[in-house]
C-alpha cells in the first residue's frame, strides 16, 4: 500500500502579488487547506480599529483585546475559499477595505500580535496538508517547509491587481491611495523589528508580473508534487 505523507507549503512575497489567490488554488488542487495569514492579522486590526485602540503600539488594552479575539476560518459553501470569523462574525469583506489595510502593517509589527497568530498557526499546521501564504511564513512560522515560495511583482502591477480586487468588493479607491498604500506597506513589512519580510534562502522565487494565476499554481503545484512523490512510502 502506498502511503502518501502531506506536505507543508509556505508562500510568502510583497502584498497584491497574488499569495492567497495563488495559495488558495493550489490548495484546492491538492485538497489540502488554505490557511491566509495576512487575514488573521487583518481581523487583529480590524477588532483594534472598532475598539479604539492604538494599532501602533503596545499598551494595556492591546494585551487585553488580544484574550478577546477569538479567529477561524469557514469555508465558503462553494468549497473553493475560506473566510474569516472574528468572534462568530464574519469579517472577510470588512478585513479587505482599505482603512484596515492603511493600519495592518503597523499591528502586524507587534511583537504580542505575531506571537499569538505564530502559536495559533503552529497549532493548524501540526497535522501538515497545509498551505498557508503570509510574510513570514517561511522564515518564522515554519522554517522547515517542505516547499517554500516567495513572490514579488512590479510595483504597477500589484496596484492594477489591487485596484481589481477593491473594485470587486464594491470599494472604490484611486490608483494613487493604493499606490502609497502599498509602498507603505512594503516599508513597514521589511524594516520591522519582529519577523520583517524577506526570502528564505531556501525559497523558489516566483515573478508574477506576466503570469497568469493559472501559471503561479501550476508552478507551485509541479513543485509540490515532486515532493510529494519523493514522499511516498510503500508499506507492504
């Protein structure tokens, strides 16, 4: 009998270059689960935001919001997406608006926020056929992936693909808000003190300024497979 061992994929890049898209498809095409780091730091922000809380810094309330927060995922019913539940809310549109995106950067900075969402990810990947996208998967979350992915794209690129996704949801933003949205987020996620953005040196690169979401899966899914095939084991 064969026996297939599941692997962990971590894909980690700049935001707007497709990580969860990407993340998410291949998940599908695996049947693994799809685990979207950047929402849970999200759905952090988007509770701080609503409490009135500073987002910026460590203070008395942040550790007390922090017991209060309460994060899982629900598939949608289509099968092919998760969103996230905060507190038995579902936020997914609230958490992608561009007031929680002008603040998720400086939240996800901070020390006690990464410490809680790392220890609630080890938690979910303890039983591998994951794959899970976010900043510092690869570098911090699991260090010891069995595949490792970082994406980047052209700084035009990742606006137009933004701006597509806003206008999806209804939200309307011009090219320059999200411009210097994500400058300012590429700025925060590699100068941080905690866990900054950076490529493993161990990951496969993955330029997604000409690819299609189509060929990003296909080039993560042909990697994984040939782990996974390396993997097999026959138990006789």
């Amino acid at each position: 009998m064969l026996i297939v061992n599941k692997i962990i994929i971590a894909i980690d890049g700049y935001s707007a270059c497709g990580k969860s898209t990407t993340a998410k498809n291949v998940a599908k095409a695996l049947h693994y689960v799809h685990v979207d780091t950047g929402a849970m730091y999200r759905g952090v922000a988007l509770y701080l935001l609503r409490k009135g809380i500073p987002v910026d810094r460590e203070t008395p309330e942040l550790f007390a919001a922090l017991d209060e927060i309460h994060l899982e995922f629900d598939l949608n019913p289509d099968g092919a997406s998760s969103d996230l539940i905060l507190n038995g809310e579902n936020v997914e549109q609230e958490i992608r608006t561009l007031t929680v995106s002008n603040v998720v950067s400086e939240v996800a900075a901070m020390k006690p926020v990464r410490e809680k969402l790392v220890l609630l990810q080890h938690q979910i990947g303890k039983k591998k056929g994951i794959v899970m996208d976010g900043r510092d998967i690869g570098t911090v979350v699991f260090p010891h992936a069995d595949l490792k992915i970082f994406m980047s794209a052209t700084l035009e690129k990742r606006v137009e693909r933004r701006q597509l996704q806003l206008s999806r949801s209804g939200i309307s933003q011009s090219d320059k808000e999200i411009r210097d949205n994500i400058r300012h987020r590429d700025h925060i996620d590699t100068t941080r003190q905690e866990s900054p953005l950076r490529r493993a040196a161990d990951a496969l690169e993955l330029d997604t300024t000409d690819k299609t979401i189509d060929q990003q899966v296909q080039f993560v899914v042909e990697h994984a497979m040939r782990i996974i095939n390396e993997n097999v084991v026959t138990n006789a």
